[in-house]
C-alpha cells in the first residue's frame, strides 16, 4: 500500500507531520483525527508547499492533551476545548508518545493486579519498575487513576478482611513517593508567572494525591508547582504564600478529622489575589466563600489551569 493511500504525504512535502505520521505516533486511528478535526477545530494548521495540510508540533501537542484527557474519562468536546486553550511555549516539542507505532507499549506498563502482587510480596524493586514505566509510557494521570488508586484499592481491602498489611501500603507508598516527587522540579519555560502552592491540610499526613497533582501539573501543562508536603500547619502555609505570592493555592484533605474549613478564612489575603481550592473526602461544608473544591485529579488540573496568569 502507497504512502497516499494510507494517508500519508511523502516526506518531501516540507516540514510538518502528515496524519499517518500523528496517527502513528498518538495510536489514534486517522479517521478519527479528520473527526476531531471536523467537529471540535483541533486539526492541521499548515500546509506543506504541495497543498497538503500539516500538522506542526504544536499541533501534535494540542493533540496529545486532548488524546490524555481522553483516556482518563474526559468526553472528547471538554478534551478538544481544555487542549485549545493550552499554551505552547515556541521552542516547545511534542512529548513522547503515550503509544509506539504498531500499537505497542513502551515499556512493560504493568496492570493493578500484577503491581498489587508486587506490593503483597513487598517487592520494592518491581512496584519501582512498574511505577516508572507507566508514567514513562502513559502519563501522570492514567498511572494514578488505572493503576495507583485500583492497589491501593486492593491493598485497603485485604487490611479490612485480614487487619494487617500496613506494610504493604507503606511499601507502596514509598516507592510511589520516589517516583512522583523528581517529576516536580521546576520547568524550564514554565507557562505560569506566580508559581503553585500545594499542600496537605494541618495534620493531614496522606500527601501523594498533592504530589500525583503537582507532577500532572509539571509535566503535562509546564506549569511551576511548589509543594509543601503533609502535615502544613496553616501559619507555615500563610508564610510561604507571603513570601511566593501563588496564583494558586491548593490543600489536601483525605480524612474528616483534618477537613475543618475555618482556618481557610484566615489564609492572607496576598495581591495579586490567590486562588484557594480543596481537593479530597475529608472537607466539612460549608466551605468559605471563594474557596473552590475539586473532586477528581482531571477536574482539579483543569480549574487550577483556568485559574493561572
């Protein structure tokens, strides 16, 4: 089969991609990239000297956002619209695709059960492995949301029916942590002028959903994130935004014990204005007026993004 018939232009036609080449490289069929292109505007910006249209690495990297957001359960018109509006620094190249041409993996990204095994026989080399190819091979949010959070489902369901296997969790935990936390340094052309502050609520000690938040943040949308970690007391929180003046400040509540809402009112009130939003089950309602809760790792990537400057 020619390169024409297949979709592809030939190489010579100038720069860009053709959509052989983006279907190869994202593993999304062709006809369904002409689709996304007819129905939400997210297609080839360019021509090549013979008239054929191009995508360039902005292009690709529009369409790598919408093909991420895709896989985590985004519906593909809220997909195409927060892939539009991301910015693209100029110098910017694609990243590396989530699939290899001919479908197949890069990397062996294993599945929960084999990384729940894993932790069961406190195997920390292979849970590290297995955590490191999938976020090499499938990003930051498919790693937590298909693999990370279905363990940790396994592993709190065999502490409720045996009573033991807090070293299990601590395990896995610890190899995740390691994982996550280099993914957060700081971009070299961060899209945002005031960075991120993230950090668990006073007491709160499970902090990897902030670090899964930041790394999201870092390395799929450039954005600069400072994290604090677990158990900020609110006065060290109030002191780092003084001193950085986020545009947004992020706090993490898992349990109902250190969810209480009030000692968001006495966050400063720093200028430019901050962004407050609280992400976790343990909030208590009401929350203060202006502070916006999120509910999942998407949702909580998409405000904190509208909300940059």
């Amino acid at each position: 089969m020619g390169a024409h018939e297949r979709g592809d232009e030939p190489p010579e036609e100038g720069p860009g991609y053709g959509i052989g080449a983006v279907s190869r490289r994202l593993g999304v069929p062709a006809p369904t990239l002409r689709t996304w292109n007819l129905r939400y505007g997210i297609g080839p910006s360019r021509r090549s000297p013979g008239g054929h249209r191009r995508y360039d690495t902005a292009d690709l990297r529009r369409l790598e956002e919408m093909n991420r957001l895709i896989r985590a359960g985004v519906a593909p018109a809220d997909a195409a619209r927060e892939a539009l509006r991301l910015r693209i620094t100029p110098g910017d190249g694609p990243s590396a695709p989530a699939v290899a041409p001919e479908g197949r993996e890069r990397g062996q990204v294993p599945t929960a059960a084999m990384m729940a095994r894993a932790a069961q026989a406190l195997d920390g080399r292979v849970v590290a492995e297995g955590v490191a190819a999938a976020l090499a091979g499938r990003g930051v949010v498919w790693t937590w949301e298909r693999l990370v959070r279905p363990v940790f489902g396994t592993i709190h369901l065999r502490q409720a029916e045996t009573g033991a296997g807090i070293e299990v969790e601590h395990l896995f935990s610890d190899r995740l942590l390691a994982a996550l936390s280099p993914l957060v340094e700081r971009p070299a052309r961060p899209v945002n002028a005031r960075p991120v502050l993230l950090a668990c609520a006073e007491e709160e000690q499970h902090s990897l959903p902030v670090y899964a938040l930041a790394a999201a943040l870092t390395v799929d949308r450039l954005v600069e994130t400072r994290v604090l970690g677990a158990r900020t007391p609110y006065r060290a929180l109030g002191d780092a935004m003084r001193r950085l003046g986020p545009s947004v400040v992020f706090v993490w509540s898992q349990q109902s014990s250190t969810g209480d809402p009030a000692p968001l009112r006495g966050l400063p009130a720093v200028r430019p204005p901050s962004r407050i939003i609280v992400g976790g089950p343990g909030w208590a309602e009401p929350l203060p007026a202006k502070v916006t809760r999120v509910t999942s790792l998407d949702e909580a990537i998409i405000v904190i993004a509208a909300a940059l400057d």
